[in-house]
C-alpha cells in the first residue's frame, strides 16, 4: 500500500482481511471518511469506517437539545447514535442511553465502537454497538 502522507498522525496501517485494512492514527489526529479518502490512493475507496475511540464525553452544546457526543482530541465533535438493527429480529443494545448515564455518574470520558458515518456537511455521527463511561479521557483513536 502507498504511504499515507496526506494523514497527519497515521502511525500504523495492516491490511486485516482482503480489502480491509486497520489504521492506528495518534491522539489529535483528524478522523473521518473523508480525510481518509483523500489520503489513499486513488484505487482505494473508504465503504465504511468502524472504529473504536476514547475520547471526552460531553452532553448537549446548547441549551433545549438532548443527547450526548465525543469530543476528539482535534477538537472534532462526533454525535452519538445507537448503531441501526441488521433486521426486524437484531435487538439494538442503547448504548447512548448508557453512556449519558455515565455523564449524569461523573464519566468523563467514554471508549465507543462503531459505525463513522459522515454527512455532506462534514458532521460526525458515530453509530455506537458498544461503548462504556471511563473516569478520563485518556485519549486514543484505531
């Protein structure tokens, strides 16, 4: 694979399966789709981004909204979601719920897994299959 040099803090990168690669990228380090994309080479396409990250938790930026996000390193603010049910039968775990819990309890921080997904706007919304509050936001992002 040709060398990322337009991904500021990649530090790793393996190819896991046929077609799948995992990208360990340094705290501070810009994460999304796009950033990606625009690092690889043009033969390379980002399908879908899973990632886990740990990052500061946060509640609702303005007053009457609801929810909670992540805060990243690079100051970049990702919304959280549930992640989406794979059929009628997938029972959904409510991970946000879980971690505004933490919030409410003191967590400071919150480690997530799941689905990046990024809008035309560049806004960041991480659909969470698992995630749980931690004390600090020692941060790292894979």
């Amino acid at each position: 694979m040709k060398s990322l040099e337009g991904l500021e803090g990649a530090s790793n990168v393996k190819s896991t399966k046929k077609d799948e690669f995992e990208l360990t990228l340094k705290p501070g380090a810009k994460l999304a789709p796009s950033v990606i994309k625009a690092a690889l080479p043009e033969k390379y396409s980002v399908d879908e981004m899973r990632v886990t990250v740990t990052a500061e938790l946060a509640g609702p930026e303005k007053e009457g909204e609801t929810g909670v996000r992540l805060v990243l390193l690079s100051g970049q603010k990702v919304a959280l979601a549930n992640r989406k049910a794979k059929d009628e039968n997938d029972k959904v775990e409510d991970v946000v719920a879980k971690l505004a819990e933490a919030l409410k309890a003191g967590s400071k921080a919150a480690r997530v897994e799941g689905l990046l997904v990024e809008d035309k706007d560049g806004n960041l919304t991480l659909q969470a299959a698992k995630g749980e509050g931690l004390p600090t936001a020692n941060t790292e992002k894979k």
